[in-house]
C-alpha cells in the first residue's frame, strides 16, 4: 500500500484557526436558524427546561457526536475500541480507536454520520416542538460547529481514488492505494 494523502486538519488549519472556524460556524448557524424560527414561531409560548438540562445537553452533545461516528461502523466487520477520559474533571471525552483500515465508502459514512443522526433529528424536533425552539437550535448550532473538522476530512475522502482504503492513526488519517 502506498500513502496517496496524509491528513490532520488541525495541523493544516491550526488549532487556533480551526476553534475559530468551528465558533464562528456554531454562532453564524445560530443567528441564520434563530431569526427564521423566532419569525415563524411567534406566537408560541416559549418554555425553558432547567438550566441543569441545557448544561447537560451541551456538555454531552460533544460525546453523542462522537458516538454518531460509531455507528456505521457497527454494520461492518471492523473491530474498535472506546476510550474514556474526563477534560478538566467535568466534561466526557470519548475517543474511538480503530483495529484496522475503513474503505472510502465506509470512511465517508462515518463522516457524515453525526449530520444524519444528531442534525436531522434536531432540525426534526424544530418543527415538532416549536416551543423548545431557542435550545433545539442552541443543541444544532453546537453540533454544526463541532462537525467543520468533519467535513473538511470529508472533502478529502470523497477526493480519493475509488478503491483507496483511510486509515486513522493518532492525529492523521491516512488514504492508502495499492501499489502498482
């Protein structure tokens, strides 16, 4: 096999940059999903669950983002680990780690998967229960601003060979081909 790209999008971009990118994302999402809804939604009753349910829903949306990721690979044959860690004692860290090498198709799904199930059921729930629209859209813009470093990897995958194969090392994924 022979690397045809090495990728880490937070040495391409730069942690500073990439954190930038991802906050302004979130905020820029929040203020084009808010205004529409709040306009649509005017004459609905807005009600606030307790400041102990948003925190909690904020601070695990990170870890069922990562959680999306694993679940097209649940469908295949890959075996892969769960790692747990705390960040400064409060907040869920969860990292995957892969026993062997993704096909691009299976690469790109894992990618997209955090958009599948945790921004179209939020956008879903924005319609069902306008009353909790303010949080849902809260939730959404978080999970779009955490995805920018998804879909950056994205646009790489779907620019490889057809039969290449993406293996994710500690910070890089790799694309292989097979050597001529």
């Amino acid at each position: 096999m022979t690397c045809w790209k090495s990728i880490n999008v937070t040495k391409e971009l730069g942690y500073n940059r990439l954190v930038i990118l991802s906050t302004l994302l979130g905020i820029t999402t929040f203020m084009f999903m808010y205004v529409p809804f709040s306009i649509i939604y005017q004459g609905v009753t807005i009600e606030a669950p307790s400041i102990y349910i948003v925190l909690s829903s904020l601070i695990l949306l990170p870890v069922l983002h990562k959680l999306a990721h694993a679940i097209p690979l649940l469908f295949t044959d890959k075996e892969f680990q769960f790692r747990w860690s705390f960040k400064y004692r409060y907040f869920p860290m969860l990292k995957i780690k892969m026993k062997s090498s993704l096909s691009k198709r299976t690469s790109i799904l894992t990618m997209v998967a955090p958009s599948l199930f945790i921004t179209l059921p939020l956008m879903l729930a924005l319609v069902g229960f306008p009353m909790y629209f303010p949080i849902l859209i809260l939730c959404l813009a978080l999970n779009i601003g955490v995805s920018l470093p998804d879909w950056i990897a994205l646009a790489y995958f779907t620019k490889a060979p057809k039969n290449s194969v993406i293996e994710k090392s500690r910070e890089n994924y790799d694309i292989l081909i097979k050597s001529p």
